[in-house]
C-alpha cells in the first residue's frame, strides 16, 4: 500500500464518530411529582395508573424468591466477573434472589420492561413460580410499550368494575 494510501486509511479512522453505547441497552431516567423513574416506560405507566385512579405503589414490595444459603462443596473457578485466578471459591455464604417490580396494588402487580437485561427471564420465571406458591393470585402485566401500558390500564378498570 502506498503512503498516500495508508494516510488515507488513517485519516478515515480517525474521524469515524465513536459509539457512546456502553454495553447493555440503559434505560433513561425520568422523574415525575418527586418519584425518580428508572425509565421514561416506568413514568409513562405511573402517569397513566394516576390519572385512572389506579397507582398505589411504585418499588415498594420487594419478594425473596431464594433465601441465601452456604454452599460448602468446593467450586473451582474464577471470580464471577471472569477475572481472577481459578481456583476454590466454595465455601461460602450465597446471597438470596430478591425481586421488586415496578408498580404494585392489590390487585396486579406491574413489571415495566421495555429490553430485558440478561438476568432479567430467569429471575421473571422465579417471580411466577413464587406467585404460584404462594397463592398470590393478583394478576400480573408487564407491558413493553406505551400501546401496553394503555391495555393494561383499562383491563385493571374493567376488572375492578366487575
């Protein structure tokens, strides 16, 4: 490749714009009548649920979906960031599984969820298998959009009205 060439090639490099993604899909976050949101999804749905008389509680029930637990086998590995030296990490106390959705009442449960993050499917399916036994029987949305939002506020009215 020639100097000219290989300036070029250069100069291209250097001015692509560079990406500000940092990984996972962040959410915005967004505040209304003093309650800060972890997303504009979460806001939009505290603001319909208000305006319908239907917001009770926004991240206040927390549920332990698995107690925490010592694990005292040996467990080769290396740090659960993927760093570190690989070598006996048992031994060692084992924290619970806790889960606390967006918006709650007597009668629903609420998980605002417009990308899951990775952990997100497992921990949701613990979370129902919680309800099932334990006999929670409210029922139980998680829209994904603001289209979903709306549905779900007005099958929770026409609930209520039966």
């Amino acid at each position: 490749m020639s100097e000219l060439g290989l300036l070029l090639k250069l100069t291209i490099q250097m001015n692509r714009k560079k990406s500000n993604k940092k990984g996972p899909v962040r959410a915005k976050k967004a505040s209304a009548d003093g309650i800060e949101f972890r997303s504009g999804l979460e806001k939009h749905t505290y603001l319909a649920l208000k305006e319908a008389g239907l917001f009770d509680m926004y991240e206040k029930e927390e549920f332990q979906l698995i107690n925490s637990f010592q694990f005292d086998n040996v467990s080769i590995e290396k740090q659960s960031n993927g760093k570190g030296e690989f070598h006996d990490r048992g031994g060692k106390r084992i924290i619970g599984i806790k889960y606390t959705p967006d918006f709650t009442s007597y009668d629903y449960i609420c998980e605002c969820k417009g990308r899951a993050n990775e952990s997100f499917p497992l921990r949701y399916k613990l979370f129902k298998r919680w309800l099932g036994l334990n006999n929670d029987n409210r029922v139980l949305y998680k829209p994904q959009n603001q289209k979903d939002v709306a549905i779900m506020v007005k099958d929770i009215s026409d609930r209520r009205k039966i």
